[in-house]
C-alpha cells in the first residue's frame, strides 16, 4: 500500500503540481456531476461536500502527443478548492500492477465513470439509504487520496485509490480561465438560442396573425352569405305565403261557386 502511495505521490508531482499540468491545448470533459463526497483530513472531524467531479482527457495540438486521463475534484462554491490528478498510459500501466485492475488504459475512463454513477445509486432494498458506493477524499501521511468505495454490512471494499494532489495557485488559475471559457461558450450558445427561438417566435407570431386575418376575412364572408341567405329565405318564404294565399283564396271562391250552383240545382 505504501508502495502504492509513493507511486501516485510521483504523479501527482510531476504532472499535477507543476504550473504547466493543466495548461493543455484539447480537453474533452467525459463526466461532470457535482457528487456527495466524504472529506476526511488527517487530524479533523469527517466532513461531507457536493463537489463537482470531472473525469477529462487532456491532450496537445499534435496528434502525436499524449493524451493525459485527468481527475478533477472542485466545489463549484469555492473557486479554491480543486484537487487534480493527470495519469498517462505508463502512469496507469504501474497503476493496474499495482491495484489489480481488470481494464486497459483506454477503457479505464469509461470504466472510472460506471463506478462515479454507481455513487448515486442507493443500495437495493433501501429507497432512501445511502448509496452502495462513496467517494472518499482523505489525508493520509500528508497526501490526499480519492477513494472509491464499495459498502456492505461486512467491510467498506476499496475499489479504487488514486493520490489526488491540490492544486497549485496557477493550476486554480488555469482552471478558472477554462471555466470562463466555458461559460463564455455557454452564454454564446445560449444566446444563438435565444436569437433562434426569438425568429421563430416573429415567424409564429406573423403565422397567428395571418391566421387571426383570415379567420377574419372567412368570419365576414359568413356573415355575408348568411345575411343573404337569411334575405332570400325571407323573400322566397314572402313569395310562398303570397302563393299560399292566393291559392287559398281561390279554392275559398271555387268552394262557394260550388255550393251556390249546389244550392240552385233543381231537385
């Protein structure tokens, strides 16, 4: 374990703690979720945080250049507070050897990030126990180690230890000029949104209103041909009542004709 230590001492030094560990050309974010973590340093009560943890591929201009998995733990409240990591492939060669692991550098990251999500899942049969994975950050002989843990009602089973080193002043530098980046691309991107849905809210508003105008065009023309049909209703209902009582009177004419001629008959 002690070995172990030393090991990931070495890579936090020499590629977390100088200035330039963080200030690389390409960096793809694979994961970021602000988690519960358990803070624990060495001479102090144990303390829960939501930090916000990101799991990065760092890389350079060149195609040629290394890629780098890079760690990063930071309390989005706090600009100060960031612990960083950077493993390249012969950093996680000695790692694998050195904790058992099962997977190759390439999948290592994917692998990292099933276990992140398993942390937010709580323990079968518990709705609202805690989860049955934990992150773990605490200071043992002066180095901080990031621990992911499996619990259980026998042993808390340490799945993986990484040496996670604080960063340095320019570190937290370079970190908060990548977050404004960010949120500068973020702003950008919301604002291309903003400025799409604005045109299509103008062309939605001109649809409405060419439909209010035509629904009004077609509302008038209705009223129109029911007026008129109204009127010719009317006037033919007119003609008919004047044929009805036309016809009415002549049958009454006819009908006493009749009777008349009924009446002056000889017998």
């Amino acid at each position: 374990m002690r070995s172990e230590m030393n090991f990931m001492k070495s890579v936090s030094v020499n590629n977390v703690k100088s200035g330039d560990a963080m200030q690389l050309n390409n960096v793809e974010v694979l994961y970021t979720k602000v988690q519960r973590v358990y803070v624990k340093p060495q001479h102090k009560e144990e303390r829960q945080k939501d930090l916000r943890v990101n799991v990065e591929i760092h890389s350079g201009i060149s195609p040629v250049c290394q890629k780098n998995l890079c760690v990063l733990l930071a309390d989005d409240e706090d600009p100060c507070f960031l612990y960083s990591l950077l493993i390249n492939d012969e950093d996680f060669k000695i790692l694998k050897a050195q904790q058992g692991l099962l997977v190759d550098f390439d999948n290592f990251a994917t692998q990292l990030i099933c276990l992140l999500e398993q942390c937010n899942v709580s323990c079968p049969g518990a709705s609202k126990g805690p989860p049955k994975f934990l992150l773990l950050l605490a200071e043992e002989n002066s180095d901080w180690i990031f621990k992911l843990v499996e619990t259980n009602n026998f042993k808390h089973l340490c799945h993986l230890s990484l040496s996670i080193a604080p960063a340095s002043d320019n570190d937290i530098k370079t970190h908060m000029a990548m977050k404004i980046k960010k949120l500068k691309e973020d702003l950008g991107n919301r604002n291309r949104e903003a400025v799409g849905l604005e045109t299509r809210l103008n062309a939605l508003n001109e649809d409405f209103e060419s439909k209010v105008r035509e629904y009004e065009q077609l509302e008038q023309r209705f009223l129109a041909d029911r007026s008129q049909l109204q009127m010719t209703a009317s006037h033919q209902l007119s003609i008919e009542k004047e044929r009805l009582a036309q016809a009415k009177l002549e049958w009454q004419k006819v009908s006493e004709l009749e009777k008349n001629r009924a009446g002056t008959s000889p017998e």
